[in-house]
C-alpha cells in the first residue's frame, strides 16, 4: 500500500511512495507526530540523481524488516534536496558541525522532535561495511541513546543553536565586499589546491567548475597569475585522467571507491554545462598548448547538446571503469562517498 509520499508532486519522493517505510514529508503532520508521541525524527535528504541515495533506497528502504524497526523507534520523513534545498542547507551545515565533516546525499540524520539534530551521516549500508556501521544496528542504538540520555542530547542541541546563532550575519557585522575579499577567497583556494593532481583538497574530489571560473576571472582582472595556471593544470589533468569519457565525451561528476577494485563515475550534465560555459571561452584560447584541451572541451559541448536533442530525462550516467584509468579525482579507500 503506497505511503504519504505517493500524494507529494516530487519524482524523487514518489519514487518512495512504495515503500514499506512509513514516510512523511517535511511538513506540520510529521512534526506534530513527533512531538506528541516524543520520538525521534529520522530525516533522509536525496535527490533523483543521487546513485548513493538509490542504492540506500534498495538496501534499507525497500526491505521491510529494515522498515519495521525505522518505524517502531522513528518518525520518518523524506525530503527532496531540489525541492527545499533550505532544508537541505540547514541541516548540511548542522551535519558539519556534528562530525566536523563533509556532509552530501543521501544526507541521514536523527533529530529531536524539536527539529535539532543529535546525530547523523550520509550513506548507511544495511550490513556494516566501508568502515561503516550498518543500518539497523545504527537505528536500534540511536534509539536508545535518545531514550537514556536526553539531558545530554539537551545540552548539545542548546550548544548546536548557539553556534548557529552566532553564525547568522547581523547587520552591525556586514563586511563589505572588496578586493581584500577576492584576495582572501583565491588565497583559500590556493592552499587547497592539489599541485600533483590537480584540482582542489584531497582525493576524492568533485569538479568545481564555480571555483575555477572565480579563478579565471580574478587572474583576468590583474590578480595573482598563479590563478590562471591553477585552473589550466586542473583542466589537463581531468582531460587526461580517467573521469574524461573518451567514447562520449564530457566528464563525470564525482568517483569513489567500489569494493577496492572499481571506480564508478557518475556523469552530471548540469556540472558539465556549467563547464562548458566557461572552459572554451575563457581558458582554452589563453592556454599555449590548448590542442587536447580544446577538443575535449568541445566534446563536453557537444555531449550536452546531445544530451537536449533526446530529452535525457535522467540527468545521471553511471559507468565502471578500471582503477588504472583514473588518476585526477582517485581516491584510494574502499569507502564509497556521499554523492
């Protein structure tokens, strides 16, 4: 019998509407249901996209022992990050603050009824692997650590709304945007860039075609030169590496590990644009060898063209490649990453 999700006007949360987890979206209802009943809310943030979030969705979602103990200890509810990317953002940062890491999707958390989270993650498997716990494991212990000890979920949740009260900008606090902000912002980019690799911090990396176009135009605009050669090793290198599809063209989108042997790269043709809008007209007619560039480039132009002309409906594309192929975006853990 469908959940709630099959009323919502969502694709990605009708594509739960199935399941035999007892779903609610973000709404009153939901909230309402966890106050009066002080459970827990388990919140699932993903988008249609997502390869992590379907394979959680098959493994835990789908299963109905896993949905049974999601919904004897859990109000469960499910949000599309497309849909209110505002959630998304809130509870990204609240996740950062909690595990002092990078958040992404699917994006799982545990809040009190009050909305604050106390706990959280991304990807769960069901069975522990990847230096994870698994899932149902997870559930039964967060459960009782919300029932033993809710003073000190009490205690973090008031110090996790402090700190995000400090965080908002006030009006007494605005800093003028200038050029000593553009200098700090390619100073932060500079320390993380990878100069081996290419790209920047450490593997596995994303494209960050916002970055690099930032970069361009502050060497354009007679900032640091080492702006521009940042960007053009960056792009050689994932010309040459192995998230370049040499049968279709464009690039994909992000790379992890699959069971220590695999990468399984997904293509983006919303990043790919965003490359390409920026790659051919502002950086290959500057560079001195741009031959290979280039082309590639125009591939990436030509493989999102393509893309339109058959109204790609689903805007991901997963390949396997061998390990051996990859060099820019390679990690080199068997742990998979959020997407």
């Amino acid at each position: 019998m469908p959940n709630r999700l099959a009323q919502e006007t969502s694709p990605y949360l009708q594509q739960h509407a199935d399941n035999p987890v007892d779903w609610f979206p973000w709404g009153e209802e939901a909230l309402t249901r966890a106050r009066e009943l002080n459970k827990p809310i388990l919140l699932s943030i993903g988008y249609s996209a997502c390869h992590w979030c379907h394979v959680m969705a098959h493994e835990s979602f789908e299963d109905a022992d896993v949905a049974a103990v999601m919904n004897q200890h859990f109000i469960n509810i499910k949000v599309d990050r497309e849909e209110r990317p505002d959630l998304d953002h809130i509870y990204q940062a609240a996740h950062n603050m909690l595990t002092q890491r990078n958040g992404g999707w699917p994006l799982t958390l545990f809040l009190t009824p009050d909305q604050v989270p106390f706990f959280g993650g991304t990807y769960f498997p069901k069975q522990a692997r990847y230096n994870l716990p698994g899932f149902v494991s997870l559930l039964k212990r967060v459960a009782e650590l919300y029932r033993t000890r809710q003073d000190g979920i009490a205690k973090q949740s008031a110090s996790l709304l402090q700190v995000f009260g400090t965080s908002l900008p006030s009006a007494e606090n605005q800093v003028s945007f200038n050029k000593t902000s553009l200098e700090e912002a390619f100073s932060g980019l500079q320390q993380s860039f990878d100069p081996i690799h290419g790209g920047f911090g450490g593997a596995p990396k994303f494209p960050l075609p916002t970055e690099m176009e930032f970069l361009l135009r502050f060497a354009t605009r007679g900032g640091n030169p080492d702006a521009h050669r940042m960007v053009l090793h960056t792009l050689r290198k994932m010309a040459d590496g192995g998230i370049y599809d040499q049968l279709g063209g464009g690039f994909v989108a992000t790379v992890w590990m699959n069971a220590g042997k695999f990468l399984i790269l997904k293509k983006c043709y919303m990043t790919m644009a965003h490359c390409w809008h920026f790659i051919p007209m502002r950086m290959c007619c500057q560079a001195k060898h741009r031959s290979n560039v280039w082309c590639k480039a125009s591939r990436v132009g030509s493989c999102v063209r393509c893309s339109r002309r058959k109204a790609v409906i689903i805007p991901a594309w997963m390949r396997i490649l061998s390990m051996r192929k990859a060099s820019f975006m390679c990690g080199r853990r068997s742990r998979p990453q959020a997407c």
